[in-house]
C-alpha cells in the first residue's frame, strides 16, 4: 500500500512517521482492497488555538471508489484516529455492500420479472 502524507503545518510533519504507522495499523485487513492512502494535516486558523487541527484521509480503492473522511480536534493525534475509524467503518461497510447477495422483497421482485 502506498501511504502519502501532506501536511503544511510544521508541527504536523513531526507526526509522519506515527501517522503512516497508524495508517498501516488501521487498514491492515483492508490492505488488498486500498492501494493508495492520502493523510493530510492542515491547521485551520493558525496559531490561535482551539479545535483546528484538522486530519484528512483519503482511500482510493478499485472496487468501492475512493472514501474522504476529514475530522477536526484539538490534538493531531486524536484526529488521525477519528479520521481512520470513521473510513475504516465506511469503507468496511460499502465493501459489504457490494458483496451481500440480495434477499427479500427485492429478490422476489427480480426473480418474478
């Protein structure tokens, strides 16, 4: 899997080792089905502090399309980690989706057509 990380806050790139680490963590059973990942850490408004840190993860894949998921947090750290959960889950999802076999009403439909 091939991990790009952005950041342009100079703090953010202290975290890229943890982040591509973390990444790798993460997708670590999804790994056959992303290929590319995209981190980037982005301060939104400077050095006035408060809930800016913002994390971005982007997940291309060739089956489910690509997944942007962005998290704001008072800590890089915490938002890598929302960030990661929340396209994790997304993304566990729609490759469930595309693999569950259609049951119900929706199949009865089909099959009486």
């Amino acid at each position: 899997m091939q991990i790009i990380f952005e950041s342009r806050d100079a703090d953010g790139h202290q975290l890229r080792d943890l982040s591509v680490e973390r990444v790798r963590f993460a997708l670590r059973r999804l790994s056959t089905w992303v290929p590319h990942a995209r981190v980037q850490f982005s301060d939104v408004n400077g050095p006035r502090g408060g809930v800016d840190k913002r994390c971005q993860v982007e997940l291309k894949t060739d089956t489910a399309g690509t997944v942007v998921i962005t998290s704001l947090a008072h800590d890089w750290r915490i938002a890598l980690d929302r960030s990661l959960t929340r396209a994790t889950r997304v993304l566990t999802r729609s490759l469930q989706r595309s693999q569950k076999p259609v049951r119900g009403r929706a199949a009865r439909l089909a099959f009486d057509s």
